[in-house]
C-alpha cells in the first residue's frame, strides 16, 4: 500500500515540476490528457484485466464518442438537415432493415442454395437500395454551404448529454463486433477491431455529411460549468479575485478552466473506478476472472463464456467511448484526421501493461506516467534534440536528426513494452 | 469490338493491377501464416518487418544508382533485395533471440505474444521512421512499362489501351519464383518436412528429433526473405511509405485467414481472394459497362460499389463473412 502510494506521489511530483520547472497551463493541459487516457485505460483494463480479451481498436470506439458529440450538442444546420437529412435516415433505416432481413432469412430458413440465394437477394437489393436512397440524400447536404457547414448539423443539446450516447454508439458497435469475433480464436478479436476501428475512422473522414469530415467540425459547446476565457477574463469578480492575487488574468484565466475541465475529467474517473472496483468484488467479478484464468473450468462449472466476454467487452468499450467523448468536449472540435491508432490504441495499451493489467488503479498510474512521459517528449524533445544537435554543421543530417526526435518515443515506448513484459509481466502495481 | 473494348479496359484497370497487388499480399500472408503456423501467434509486427526490409532495400538501391551500377530495364532494387532480405533475416533473429524466445521457453499464451509483437511492431516502426523519415520513397528506375498504353492501341487498332507496368510483370514472375521456391522446400526438403511435421504437431515433431530451435530459426528467415519481397515488390509497384506498410496489415491478415491461418496455400488464394474483391468493388465499372451494355442501358452513374477510400472495408468485410460462416478458413487452417 505505501509502495503505492509512494508510486502515485512520484507521478504526482512529476506534474508539479512540469508546473514550476515548464507553466502551470502546460502541466494541467497534460494532465487533461493524462485523465482522458486514464478513462479510457480502465475500459481496456477491464476488458484485457478482467477478461483477457485484446482490443486493438481503442481508437475507433474514441472517435465514436467524438461523433456523439458532434451529433448532440453541435449548433443545427437547419438547412442542411431540410436538404437530405430525413432521406439518409430513411437510407440507413433500410439499411439496417436489409440486414435484419438477411439474417433473419439464414436463421429461419433451410439451410441449402434456396438460403443462400435468398439471402444474396436481399444483401444486393438492400445495397442498390440504400444506395440509391442515400447517394443524392448526402450530395443534397454537402452542397448545403459547403464552406461554413455541409453536415447534417447537431441537435444543440448540452455537451455533458453528448457522453453518455458516446458510451452507448461505442457499445454498439461493439455489440456487433463482439458478436462476430467472440467465441473464435482470440487473435481473431484483435484483427477484427483492427478493421472496425480504422473503417469508423475511414468513415468520419470521408462522409463529410455527418460531421463535414477532413473539414473539421470547430466550435462545439463547452459541456456545462466549464466558462470560457474570454468572458472569465470580463467577470469582475473573477477580475477582483485575480488582482487580490496579483497575478495576470489572461494566464489564471487559462489555469482556471483547465482545473475545471481537470475535476470534471476527475469526477467521471472517480465513478468509473468506484463502479468498476464494485464490480471487481462481487460475485460477477470473480466470475469474469475465473473465466479468464480457466476458461475450461468456468465452462464446466456452467457459465456461458462467450456471453460473459460479450458483457464486459462491451461495458469496457462504452468507457472508452465516454472519454472519446469527454475530449471532443474538451477540445471543442472534431478532427478526424488527427485520430492514429497509435496514440490512441497502442499508447493506451502501454498504459495499461506499464500500470498493471488486472488492477484499476495500476491502469490510472499507468496512464498518468505514460501520459506524461509521451507529450513532455512533444514539447520538450525537439528542444533537447536542439540542443544536442546544437554543435554540429547545419545540413541534411542535422534536420534529419531535428525532425527523427517526434519518431523516439515510438521507439522507447516500444522498449518499455518490451521491458516491462519481460521483467515485470505483472506491471508497477500487480493485481492482488 | 465494342466487346474486345470493354475487355482491355477491364484488364487494364482490374485484372492486371489485382494480379499484382494480390501477389503482394500472397507474399505478405505466406509470412504470417508460415509465423502461426510455427510459432503459433498472429505476428502484429508483420507489416513493420515489410517496411524494415524494403527501408533496407531503398538505401542500397540508392547507393547503388549513387555508383552508377544499374541493371539496365529492371530496376536496382533487384540488385539490393538480396542485401534486403539477409539485413531483415538478422533484424527478425535478433528480435527473436532477445524477445520472443523467452516466452516460447516459458509456453506463455498465445495472446502475450501478440502484445509482445505489438512491442516488437513499435520498435521496428521507430527504426524505420528514425533512418528514413514518414514520406513517401520512390526507388523505381529501369524500365517502366512492358506494354504502355499508346503501344497498345497501334498495335491492335483498339480505342482502348492495355498498360503493363514492369513493377507489375515483376510483382507476378517473382511471387511464382518465390512460391515455387517455397512450395519445393516445404516438400522436398529435410529442414522443410520437419517445419511442417513441427506445425501439425509439435510434442510428435519433439519426440522424433527434430530441433526445435532450427525449425524457428528457417521459420523466421523464410518469413523476413518473404516480408522483404513483398514489402519491395509494393513499394516498386506504389511507393514506399511507413504508415501504408503498417495499413496492409489488415489485408495481409485478412488473406491469411480467409485462407485459413497456418495454410501456405491458402494464404495465397487468401491474397488474391482480398486483393481482386478490393479492386473490384472499388473500380468504378461505367466504362467497362458502357462497353458491354447495349446502347440504352448504358449507366449513367459511374457504377462504383464504394469509395478507394474505403477499401479496407473490402477486406473487413470478407474477413467477417469468414469469421461468420467458415471460421478455419478455405483451407482448413488450424482451429485452436
């Protein structure tokens, strides 16, 4: 226990040096990222701790929750929705009812070629269908002002509402995928979410009608106590208060917000531990993990395993879909091209091995410290590499060498990995 | 006319680019499915291991041409493949030694070892994007086509041209090369029946002596000489770009399992399964059609089934009526 906490004092000293040594501002917009990361580390710790089970497509449940909050609390595009709004409702409705259809037809018919070729029957019409429903719908909204807007615009609803149908789009999803991939060998999980999550993204590129795509959706709302600067730095109380401090405005302004966002960020955290430790001790518990120590033996003794991997799979990637939607909010824009399956599945990864997979509290310290280890290298690396560099000749190496520091903590975030896999498979704080 | 029109433009524009992109990814899948077949794991760092060898390739390819030795039509990347191939089979041996072993002695389950290899793919990439950067390489020189388009149509007359690119030609001889090659050695050879006795079962394999160790190592070898190729011949035929590399992961995955993982041949039905599905469904077909369809039914739209952007949807797709409908594959992959 004291190790532990000794473990989070370290992490938490590291903040506070960035803070004195860098900028306050600096240090909490890292640990903003760092809690997000958290958030989203407990849902793959839950599905690798707690189950065993590898996802590999952390990125595309995140950005699913950033849809969400495009969808809900984005200001509304009357025109484009009046545009082709109801025909791509109408499209994706026969969509979905041509699968339906499909599967019902493999379900409830013999089988033999009459299924299949009932079945082909359905799959080919519903597409043609969809497609000629939908293609003249989507080009009607993008034409719609497509400088300015294009999409099919929000609902205008408060942020806060936008998390929890992230959490349920990235449930969905991952309904369909467990559904598919579960119950089969476990690499094929990992393949499968693979896929999913770089065809979401493909998707929130191209379709510029949902969320104007590569174009970028900016100024979505704050979520609700978080004020912004500029009317803080116009508040006189908040005027008063800053000058009895005596420090600059423009800077505390900043600060304030950031530490909001930082509680609010704190707040979801807490509840999912809370949540989730509950979980870990009950009955339920035991069971995900006796399932995940002997699959064979939990078989045995009645449990219907695939169902279970099912639950949890999609109860950890609702988690990740809630913090995909927490840092649209935060960042206050959707910009699908910045979405690599880098930062956002492998480097959650590493977070969770490093912290201690099985343990929620080993994923937050994992997340804390890989965090702030992986965006103190962006600000401070090039600087450093600068300054290595400093002495030698300017020419193509030198730029090279300037520009190769971003591609180091690839490497070393590797190395870790591999390290840690190695000499402490059970991570900085071990599950108990 | 109009028929034989229709034809070449199909040709043109899905057969021949399919062929060689399938080929590409055959090699690709031959490697991982040779990896699980052995080793027992899905080797993330697959496609990174492509971008190291073809990294290796480029840099000689243009020290090379810096010495002025070139190979006249083909390009010099032939020359540097071997260099390519010898450099990766010592990067994957090493990783080998210093990673993977331990946790083969210690039989960890199959899942570490592809978070191990998810270690092993981000090291690699780092080396990779460390020494050549994150931009696109181009390293073709030689010759650039066997047939261009304009020869094409003075040749036979037709409105419509037949261009092969010699990346193509080469793509398709070298993959028959490389797959008979490996095809005889898997047969023929001692080291090549004990690598197949090893992966059908391996406590039999052990118990009539076979060296495991040797078995690992000609596995490793076989997959960088594979991943190298592959990773050339894609890089000679488009360009060489890191991230690409790291994206043709999930084809190559999805080929090696639609033909059923730990299956060499079905890997190679898996490529070309992926690869012509892909072109297909993302070529848009008006002008083929308009071809093909008597006057009036000639479309309007352009026909495509769905955006390039879009085309690992394609091989998503296939891998999901797979995992749905013949989980082991084409050819009866390993099920456990």
């Amino acid at each position: 226990m004291t190790r532990n906490l000794g473990l989070f004092a370290g992490v938490a000293l590291l903040f506070i040096l960035t803070g004195t040594l860098q900028s306050w501002n600096l240090s909490l917009s890292i640990l903003n990222m760092c809690l997000l990361s958290a958030v989203m580390a407990m849902g793959v710790n839950m599905q690798w701790g707690y189950a065993g089970l590898f996802n590999t497509g952390v990125m595309g449940f995140a950005a699913l929750g950033g849809l969400a909050v495009v969808l809900i609390s984005a200001p509304a595009v009357p025109a484009g929705w009046a545009a082709g709004g109801p025909g791509i409702l109408l499209a994706l409705v026969v969509g979905a009812l041509a699968i339906g259809l499909a599967v019902l037809v493999y379900k409830r018919m013999v089988p033999g070629r009459l299924r299949t070729a009932t079945m082909l029957a359905v799959l080919i019409g519903g597409f043609v269908l969809y497609r000629y429903l939908f293609d003249p719908a989507a080009m009607a909204v993008e034409s719609n002002d497509p400088a300015a807007a294009g999409n099919i615009g929000g609902l205008a609803l408060p942020s806060l509402l936008a998390w929890p149908v992230g959490a349920a789009l990235a449930a969905l999803a991952a309904w369909a995928i467990g559904k598919i991939a579960l119950g089969l060998r476990s690499d094929y999980l990992a393949i499968a979410t693979l896929g999913i999550a770089e065809i979401i993204v493909a998707v929130m590129r191209n379709e510029d009608w949902i969320a104007r795509g590569v174009k970028n959706l900016t100024g979505l709302p704050r979520p609700w106590p978080v004020p912004y600067e500029v009317d803080l730095q116009q508040t006189p109380a908040f005027l008063n208060w800053v000058s009895g401090l005596g420090v600059d405005p423009v800077t505390t302004s900043s600060i304030v917000v950031k530490l909001m966002y930082a509680v609010l960020f704190g707040l979801v955290l807490a509840l999912v531990i809370w949540a989730s430790e509950r979980a870990l001790n009950s009955p339920w518990g035991r069971m995900m993990r006796a399932i995940r120590d002997n699959e064979v033996a939990a078989e045995a003794m009645g449990k219907d395993v695939t169902r279970r991997h099912l639950h949890v799979f999609i109860l950890g990637s609702a988690v990740i879909g809630i913090a995909g939607a927490m840092m649209t909010s935060m960042e206050g824009q959707l910009t699908p091209g910045t979405y690599n399956p880098l930062r956002f599945t492998f480097l959650i990864w590493v977070m969770v091995i490093v912290g201690g997979s099985g343990n929620n509290w080993g994923s937050i310290l994992g997340a804390l410290l890989i965090g702030w280890l992986w965006l103190i290298v962006e600000t401070v690396g090039p600087g450093v590499m600068g300054m290595i560099t400093a002495g030698m000749a300017d020419g193509a190496l030198k730029t090279h060498l300037v520009d190769s520091a971003q591609h180091m903590r690839l490497l070393t975030l590797g190395v870790i990995l591999l390290l840690v896999l190695r000499f402490s498979p059970r991570g900085l704080i071990p599950e108990k | 006319m109009d028929f034989l029109n229709g034809l070449i433009t199909f040709l043109n524009f899905v057969f021949v680019p399919g062929l060689a992109y399938g080929s590409q990814l055959a090699l690709g899948a031959l490697g991982v499915t040779l990896i699980y077949g052995i080793l027992r794991f899905s080797n993330f760092a697959h496609g990174d291991t492509m971008a190291f060898g073809t990294m290796v390739t480029i840099l000689f390819t243009w020290l090379f041409q810096g010495w002025g030795i070139n190979l006249g039509v083909l390009p010099t990347a032939l020359l540097a493949l071997p260099i390519g191939i010898a450099a990766t089979a010592l990067f994957v041996l090493l990783t080998d030694r210093v990673v993977y072993r331990f946790y083969r002695r210690q039989k960890a389950a199959s899942t570490i070892l592809v978070i191990v290899s998810l270690g092993v793919m981000f090291v690699t990439n780092g080396i990779v994007r460390l020494i050549i950067g994150v931009d696109d390489q181009n390293f073709a020189d030689g010759g650039r086509f066997v047939i261009s388009a304009g020869d094409f149509k003075t040749m036979t007359g037709l409105s419509e041209g037949l261009a092969i690119k010699s990346s193509q030609a080469l793509t398709v001889i070298t993959a028959l090369i490389v797959v008979a090659f490996l095809f005889w050695f898997l047969q023929k050879t001692r080291t090549g029946k004990s690598m197949r006795a090893f992966s059908d079962n391996e406590d039999l394999a052990l118990l009539s002596g076979i060296n495991p160790d040797r078995v690992v190592q000609v596995t490793w070898i076989l997959a960088a000489a594979l991943a190298t190729i592959a990773g050339g011949l894609y890089g000679l035929d488009k360009s060489f770009k890191p991230y690409t590399y790291y994206l043709l992961l999930l084809p190559i995955f999805a080929s090696a399992i639609v033909g059923g993982l730990g299956s060499p041949l079905g890997a190679i039905a898996g490529g070309y399964v992926i690869a012509f599905s892909e072109v297909t469904v993302t070529y848009a077909w008006k002008k083929v059609l308009g071809y093909w369809l008597p006057e009036n039914l000639a479309p309007d739209s352009l026909v495509q089934l769905l955006s390039t952007d879009y085309k690992f949807a394609v091989s998503f797709t296939i891998l999901i009526i797979v995992l749905l409908f013949l989980p082991t594959g084409l050819f009866k992959g390993k099920s456990v």
